[in-house]
C-alpha cells in the first residue's frame, strides 16, 4: 500500500508491517494502470515450510496454494463489490532485494485491488 508494505499475521489475523515504503511500482513493473490500485496483495510462498518432498514438488506445491489464494481474493473482492485480477508479471529481482526475500522465498502471484470504474 501507499503506507508501506506489510506482510499477513495468520494467527493474529492483522497485518504487520515489514517496510516502511511503497513498493507498488515494482509490483506494477511496466504496467502503470495497475498503481491506480491502492492495494497490491503479492502472494509469496516460503517453500521451506513443506515438511517433505524435493523442491520441484515443493514448487508446484507453492504455485498450487497461491492459486487457491488467489482466487479467493478474486471471490472476495466480486463479493464485496471490489475489482481485481490475478498478475504474475513484476520485476522479481527488485522485488527479492527489496523485501530481503530468502532463496526459498519465492514471489508467486500478485493481485492489485481497487474499486470498480465507473
């Protein structure tokens, strides 16, 4: 967000922030209509936390969850009057730097949120 970027607290249900800065920008990469959104939620999966299985299986098992996270953010922004749309494009590299991301952190998707134009 314009605030800052912050990563989802599951077990408190809140979000903490993590860098006090706007990263939109490297989110949006080449495709400016998306910062008109003020929220991007980017979807990163630590593949370290699956208990077992190479880290091919792991991948597919990561882009299979983000997927399914995905698509509930797509179910819940239709419900609530809200547009989005699943992205994968964003500049990887500056994003991995920026958020200081760990080699089995691995951006996945990300999902601009806005209101719907009239």
């Amino acid at each position: 967000m314009k605030t800052g970027t912050y990563l989802y607290n599951a077990k408190k249900h809140l979000l903490d922030l993590i860098v006090d800065r706007d990263y939109r920008e490297i989110i949006a990469d080449k495709q400016a209509n998306v910062l008109k959104a003020p929220v991007i939620c980017l979807l990163v999966s630590d593949i370290s936390r699956f208990a077992f299985g190479n880290d091919s299986l792991k991948l597919v098992w990561a882009a299979e969850d983000a997927g399914i996270v995905s698509q509930n953010i797509s179910l819940f922004c239709a419900s609530a009057g809200l547009a989005t749309r699943p992205r994968a494009f964003m500049d990887q590299q500056k994003l991995r730097e920026v958020l200081d991301l760990k080699d089995t952190q691995h951006l996945m998707l990300n999902n601009p949120v806005s209101y719907k134009s009239k």
